[in-house]
C-alpha cells in the first residue's frame, strides 16, 4: 500500500479510529495482509468484492470461488473464508453466560481443577462484575516452591484495566495444606485495605490445596 498515505492505510487507521471507520475494501484488505506481484492489497480487495458482488456475495463464496479470482489463490481464500466464517459465528451463538461466585465454595469449585495440586505455587485474581460473576481469571505470578511474590498494586492494576467491581484472589499451597500462614493474613489484610482505596472489593482470599481449600473469608481473617 505505497501509494496510500501512512495515515490512511487501513491498519492504521482502524488503530486510529477503530474498525467501523474502515470500508468494506480495506477491512478485506487487512484480512487479507498483502497483495501480490504489481497489485496491493486494497486494489486486490477492490477486485475481489466486484468479482464477487460485494460483502454478501463474498460470504456465499467457497474457496474455489475466491480462488479463481486473480491474485487470491488457495492460502487467501483460506484466510477469507475463516474471517467470514468468525463472524457468521459471532451472530449465530449467544455468548456463554457468566459464571457467579458467591460463594467460597463455588470459588474453590471453579478454581481447584486448574490451580489445585500445583507442585509450585501460583497467585492469581478472578475478576467479578457487579454481580459477582466471572469476568475472567488471571494468573499473576507462578513462584518455586513454597514463594510467591505479590503486591497488592499487581492485583488491582489487573483488576482496574479488566474493569471488575470486585475480586477473589487465589493461591495453591504445593504442600497440599491449605491452612494459611502468617504472610497469607497479612496479605489478605493488604488487599482488603487496597481495595477500599481503590473501590474494589476483596471477596474472597481462596488457597487452594490438594483436596482441601480454605477461605480466609470463612475463617474470619477477611
């Protein structure tokens, strides 16, 4: 795309302005990252909708239909009929609804089976809406043994840029018992006092064993 300004490449300009500022042809164009010999991408996309009458014309298409089209070959066709294909089921299915955590118990029954039984320890944060539903998990920090470290500016940085309302932190003791220590009171007081700060809530601290968890919430620490 040399002969199109820096500023009004497609790629950039989706950057800039985001994806419904870009026509049909040059969100094509993306799709398909380059051109071939003497022809760019955006007059390659250009040739293809006309030779396929337009965006519904494109999602009929098979790959032959795509292939046949001067430049596209079998390797474009693919990548359009995937970037058709993606957003045909993005109407067709409802998204998943969101899981609820309201109570340690559940929290422990949705984290246990990935971070239960780890040889080394691994700290995260479940990231909740209003509502205490699942927004998404992230693992912040895997240590060596029986280490972690953690501050509380790690989890509600996390936490601030995945938008959440309130939280549950988490972390698997390798040696199987999930009875807290001292560093994990401590902690658990940290956040709670970060989290007033910041206006997210600190559900729950779940330490996860073999088996086993515990709550700092039941347990009263929280």
């Amino acid at each position: 795309m040399r002969e199109v300004a820096l500023d009004d490449r497609p790629r950039e300009k989706l950057l800039r302005h985001g994806a419904a500022a870009l026509g049909d042809n040059e969100l094509v164009a993306l799709v398909l990252g380059s051109g071939c010999r003497d022809t760019g991408a955006l007059t390659l996309a250009n040739r293809l909708l006309t030779a396929r009458g337009g965006l519904h014309g494109l999602a009929r298409s098979t790959g032959d239909d795509l292939a046949r089209v001067a430049g596209i070959g079998r390797a474009k066709a693919a990548q359009l009929l995937a970037a058709v294909e993606l957003g045909r089921r993005t109407l067709t299915r409802a998204p998943q609804a969101r899981m609820p955590l309201h109570t340690p118990s559940q929290a422990a029954a949705y984290l246990m089976p990935s971070f239960g039984a780890r040889a080394v320890e691994h700290f995260g944060v479940v990231l909740l809406d209003g509502k205490h539903r699942v927004l998404r998990t992230t693992l912040l920090a895997v240590g060596t043994l029986n280490t972690t470290v953690i501050e509380p500016r790690d989890v509600f940085r996390e936490a601030a840029l995945g938008g959440a309302t309130a939280i549950v932190v988490f972390h698997n003791h390798p040696s199987g018992d999930p009875h807290p220590s001292p560093d994990d009171v401590e902690l658990t007081r940290r956040l709670v006092a970060a989290g007033i700060l910041m206006g997210i809530d600190v559900v729950d601290h779940v330490i996860l064993g073999d088996v086993r968890y515990c709550s700092l919430k039941e347990t009263g620490y929280l």
